[in-house]
C-alpha cells in the first residue's frame, strides 16, 4: 500500500487554517515567523519557497533575514536575541546550512524555547528523550510519526531499523519511536553488513541520501517501508530506497515525491501554530 503523503499535508494544513481563523476572529492576531536564511543553497531556496507558500495560504506572517555568506555568527546571534525579545515574533526558523564561519549548534541553541519551530535546540532535543510533553518535534520525524499514525502502524514491540543518524531526522525519529514502544535499531555509515540489520525490520526507515541504498533483498516480507532521503538523479527525485522492487515486498511504502517529504512544511506550520499560541498565552 502506498502511504499517501500529500493527502494527509492537505488535512493538516486545513485543520491548522482552520484553528487560526479562529483565533484571529477571536483574539485579532496572527502568527509571525521569522525566516532566516544564508547564502544560496539550492536545496534550502526551494525548502524555503514551499515554506512561504503556506504562510501565505494560512495568513501567517513572515518577516525575511536573507544574508550573504559572508554575514558573521555575532551577528546571527544579535539578531536572534532580538528576535527573541519581539512579542510580536512567535517562531524563528533558521534555513540550514550555514556556512562554515558560523557555529550551527551555538545558533540554534540561542533560539527562545517558545520560539524553537524547527524543533532542533537541545533543549528540545533533551525534551524529546525525557518523553516530556512540552517538547516540539523536528518537522520530518513529526511527519514520519503522523503517515504512521494514518495507516494504523502500532510501534509497540516493532522492530525499526532507522538507517541514518543526524540530528535533524535519524536521532529524533528514534527518540519518537522508542517514546511510542518500539524497539530501534539505528545505522550509520560505519553500520558493518547493513543489509543483516535492515532484513530484522518490521519497519525500515531510511534518511541518507543515496539512491538505491535499499535493494530489495535488504527488505524483508511485508515490512513498512518509509523512504526520507531526497537525491536528484537526472533532474528526477528519488529517494534511498530501489523503489519499484521493494514495493512488491513492502506491506506499506511511501513515494518520493509525495511521502515524507509532503508533510515537512506541514508540521513546521503545526509547530508554528504551537508556538504562536504558547507565546501570545492563548489556550
Ligand atoms: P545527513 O547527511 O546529515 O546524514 C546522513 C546519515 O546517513 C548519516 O548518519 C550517515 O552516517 C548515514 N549514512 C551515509 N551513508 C550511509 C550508508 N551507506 N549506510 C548507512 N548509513 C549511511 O543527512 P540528513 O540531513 O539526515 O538527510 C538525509 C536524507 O534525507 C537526505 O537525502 C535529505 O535530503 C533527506 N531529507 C528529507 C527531508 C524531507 O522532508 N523528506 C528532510 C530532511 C532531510
């Protein structure tokens, strides 16, 4: 079965339009979010144009911070603190990457809790393991959980196998897996005989960025199959996984495009929407 990515963004993002519609009858405020973004990297400019098309299809205001990549990390950091201290700022989106002068964990970091939509602070990061209710997810592992929930996939004694271990999908989709009962094997680029861990999965969840990493004898019979990575192969999108074999295995497989990556932007707008009702204190 092939897991509709597209389909659930277009619910998420009307109950989120919806929510704040309300709240702007009520209260006569909208959300604001603070885009910042440096330098000219293609993949982030096209993360970014998405981004704006749904604040602007929600009515949620946005204030732009493009730099060139020469823009030093003080500065960064001045103007985070005062975006920090604006009330009428409610989230504050860093477009990663960064050049290399600038230290990513100590800018992100310096992002107010309240104000974290990306989800990557460590203290959010920390939230997240503690399995505290306040934390906010990082956007695609939220995305991953939400096509989970949809198709009815109980995590609970599953054996997941997440191939891929950064910070900003690979370790939060564990952390989130683990927090809902399953048990998690996670890979990395060291990971000896990948395939022997990958052929366990009852779920394999794959966010590297290589395509046709996952063939279909590393699949086993009906497993959940959910492909994050994005690659550009001949000016098509492809993801990890050799996606016209495993199929046939798979019970469940998303597409790339019109996975995981159809409801990135929509739980960042889920996320702003949180953080827009915990900084203005509207319950
Ligand atoms: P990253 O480069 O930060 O991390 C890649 C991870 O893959 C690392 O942990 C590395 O050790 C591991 N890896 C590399 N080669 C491997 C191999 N041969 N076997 C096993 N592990 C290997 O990447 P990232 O930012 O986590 O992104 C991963 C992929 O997901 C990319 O294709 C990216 O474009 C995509 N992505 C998609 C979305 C989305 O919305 N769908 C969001 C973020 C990232």
């Amino acid at each position: 079965m092939l897991m509709d990515g597209r389909e659930l963004a277009k619910d998420i993002k009307a109950k989120i339009k919806a929510e704040i519609d309300d709240i702007k009858r009520i209260y006569n405020v909208n959300p604001t979010v603070a885009s910042i973004l440096v330098g000219d990297n293609q993949a982030s400019q096209v993360y970014l144009n998405s981004q704006i098309k749904s604040y602007q299809d929600l009515g949620i205001g946005v204030q732009k911070y493009f730099f060139s990549e020469e823009i030093s990390e003080a500065y960064l950091l001045n103007l985070i603190d005062k975006l920090n201290k604006d009330t009428e700022v409610d989230g504050i989106m860093v477009n990663l990457p960064l050049p290399p002068q600038i230290n990513v964990t100590k800018v992100l970091n310096s992002i107010k809790l309240v104000k974290d939509v990306d989800g990557f602070k460590a203290e959010n990061l920390g939230l997240l393991f503690q399995n505290n209710e306040g934390f906010t997810s990082p956007s695609t592992p939220a995305g991953i959980m939400a096509l989970i929930e949809k198709y009815n996939i109980d995590l609970e004694g599953k054996d997941v196998v997440v191939v891929g271990s950064s910070n900003i999908v690979g370790k939060p989709i564990a952390a989130l897996i683990l927090n809902s009962r399953g048990t998690v094997t996670i890979c990395n680029i060291y990971t000896k005989n990948l395939a022997e861990k990958t052929k366990n999965a009852d779920i394999l969840i794959s966010a590297v960025g290589k395509p046709k990493l996952i063939t279909e004898d590393m699949v086993k019979e009906g497993a959940v199959v959910i492909d994050v990575g994005i690659n550009r192969v001949n000016g098509k999108l492809e993801g990890d996984v050799d996606f016209e074999s495993v199929q046939k295995k798979a019970s469940h497989i998303t597409p790339v495009p019109g996975g995981v990556g159809a409801l990135t932007v929509a739980m960042l707008l889920s996320n702003i929407l949180k953080s827009f009702k915990a900084n203005r204190g509207i319950i």
